[in-house]
C-alpha cells in the first residue's frame, strides 16, 4: 500500500482542524501523564500552525490526572469525587500543554464547556465569538468539557461527541480523533486478530454503529460507539473525520499530508449554508427586521453581516441569541440569530456603528447585529 494515497490527496488543504485527544493517550497505563505524546502533539499542532492553518485542541484528562493527586488509586465512582478530580487536574493539563505549546511558540486558551453552552442559541453565540476570535488572534483553543460543573443530565456525553459538536459549530473542514485503537475494522480486532481496518467509509450508515463493542480503555470513558457517533455529526455536517492511533509517530502530521493513516469518514456533500441551516432554521423565528435597498444587496451579493444602519423598521418582540427573519419589502430574505433584542435594535436603526455608543448608553458589545456566520440566505 502507498503511503501517500491519492484519495486522501484533498487533506494537506484543510483549513480548519480540530484534533481529540483521549484520557487513555494522554496518560501512561501507570496513570502518570505521558510527557512524550504531550511533547509530540504540541510540536505537531504547531507546525500546522505555521502552515497557516487554524487548530482547534479537544482535550480529555483532566480527571484522569486529578483523582491520584487526591489520593485515590483509580477514577473515583462518585460524581463529587470526579468534580474535585476534574478541579484539580483541569488547572495541570493546562499548565502542560501551556509549557509545551509555549515552547514552540504557540499561544493557547482554555475553554470549557458544558452541554447548555452549545445547545442554548444565545450562549451558542457567545461560545462561538469567542472561539471565531480566538482563532483569528492566532491562539489555539483547549477545550474541555467543564467537569467541575457538569453532572450527567448537562454533559454532552464524552469528548468524542464534543469534539464533533466543536467541530460542526466552528464549521471546521476535518476533526482528527486520536485513540488507543487504529481506526474502525470490520469485526472487533479483540475478538479476532485477523479482522481488517476499514481505510475509508464513503458513505455513514447507522448500521456502522452494531461494529462497535462497549466502552474501551478503564481509563477514559469512550468506545468505538461514541467515536462513530461522533462521525455521524460531522458527516451530517459535512466534516470529514479520521480516526487513529495517537502512538503512531507524527500521525497528525502525516494524516494531513495525506497519508492513509486510520479510517476516514467522508463527509456527505453539504453546502456551507446547510450547515449553518439546521441551527438557524430549528429554532422557530421570533420577529422581523426590514432592510433598505442597500443593505439587501450587501447581504445577497456581498457575503455581508446585517449592520444596524440598514434597517428601517422591525416587527414583533424578540430576544438577544432568537432567530428572526430579515426582509425586503414583502419578501423574506434572509434569517439569522440576533446579537440584540429588539428594543435595542428600535434605538440602533439606521444607525451608523461610530454613532451606536450615543444612541444605546453604553458601549455595544457587537458592531453587527447578525453576524454573517450566524446568517443564512434563504434563496
């Protein structure tokens, strides 16, 4: 088999990656961290970075490394205990990956997050900003899900789910799971020795789903089943994932090189304005704004976000992070989730954004009123 393979030959041109990693690669069999993967993620992240891509950094562990400071001799049964563990390990991770990334001239930021912070439009938004400048700072983000808070009913689930949801909402163009297992094979390879890796799944079927066994490591919490649900969100989306062993060497690397390590989901052929849809559109549209003539051809032809100045009146009562309609005359043009509610944008219309401080008291925390990445055009 060729290293370089030409079905993966699209890879080295993906802009925006998030990379998972697991309690199991982070952490010796021991419990103790494993400073040579953390090493080699770091250098490899950065790399990408000075390929002038955007990277995104989905990071269990925090747990994992907490509990044996605390003097338990494996991960705690009881969620308080697992809080505590989380509380403790969160600040240590950190502290690593800031050492290593530092060490090759990378900035990195911390986030955490809950299941509210991604399925609540207006924390949606908030999430997002943060993370859209972030990135475009420069800085790569460390996310985590906030298990000092998070009890079961708010956890997304495991980072293998987070990871796919991080990577739907920042729209990236590939998550890269990394794991203790090669990829998906055909047959559990526990089981049998001689089952084979599935290089490629062209298209996801729930059937996928039956291949996998339970939970794998003690360690960390997700299976092959969590990693395949995960792939259905990003492919729905259209993401492409890849699933591989983090102790290969330089496999990020070499992945996005374009070498046929592990097992690659394609993405199902999505239009970047569907992505976007099922956020927008599954949220029931709470008023209306009508534009002038300038600002419907920005947002038709331009790619531009909804500024305050275009707008001459509005309809219906709504709140900051609703999805409201924008129109032009008697027709519908666009929808999108609002930064402002709507006494806000009563005051702000026809506004210029220099002049906004005056009009509203207090200085606006958004120059937009939708952004366009929180927009869709309905044609």
């Amino acid at each position: 088999m060729s290293s370089h393979n030409h079905a993966r030959a699209f890879l080295p041109d993906k802009k925006r990656i998030v990379v998972k990693v697991g309690t199991s690669s982070l952490l010796h069999p021991a419990g103790t961290v494993n400073l040579r993967f953390i090493n080699e993620l770091a250098w490899q992240l950065a790399d990408l970075r000075n390929r002038g891509k955007q990277v995104i950094l989905v990071s269990s562990g925090a747990i994992g490394v907490g509990f044996p400071l605390l003097g338990f001799s494996e991960r705690p049964a009881s969620l308080t205990d697992r809080q505590a563990s989380a509380a403790v390990g969160q600040g240590i991770l950190l502290n690593l990956y800031e050492r290593f990334f530092h060490e090759y001239g990378q900035t990195v930021a911390q986030m955490l997050f809950t299941k509210g912070d991604v399925l609540n439009s207006k924390r949606y938004l908030h999430v997002m900003g943060a993370l859209r400048a972030l990135l475009e700072l420069g800085a790569i983000p460390i996310i985590n899900e906030n298990d000092v808070v998070a009890t079961d009913e708010i956890k997304i689930g495991d980072n293998d789910t987070l990871s796919a949801v991080v990577a739907s909402i920042s729209e990236a163009d590939l998550l890269i799971i990394l794991s203790d297992i090669d990829g998906l094979y055909e047959e559990d390879p526990r089981v049998n020795p001689k089952a084979r890796l599935i290089h490629q799944v062209g298209s996801f079927s729930r059937d996928m789903l039956s291949m996998a066994g339970g939970a794998g490591s003690k360690v960390g919490t997700g299976g092959m089943y969590t990693k395949l649900q995960a792939a259905e969100i990003c492919v729905r989306s259209g993401i492409d994932m890849i699933i591989a062993k983090s102790s290969l060497p330089e496999t990020i690397s070499r992945i996005m090189d374009g070498e046929e390590i592990g097992t690659l989901f394609c993405a199902d052929p999505v239009h970047h304005q569907m992505r976007k849809r099922s956020l927008i559109i599954g949220f029931s549209v709470k008023g209306k704004v009508f534009v002038d003539q300038g600002c419907m051809e920005a947002l038709m032809h331009h790619g531009s976000s909804l500024l305050p100045v275009g707008i001459e009146r509005i309809e219906g009562s709504f709140d900051e992070g609703d999805t409201i309609s924008i129109y032009y005359k008697e027709k519908e043009i666009a929808r999108g989730i609002t930064y402002y509610d709507s006494d806000a944008i009563m005051r702000m219309k026809g506004i210029r954004t220099e002049q906004l401080k005056d009009r509203l008291s207090y200085p606006p925390p958004y120059e937009t009123v939708i952004h366009r990445d929180n927009l869709i055009i309905m044609k």
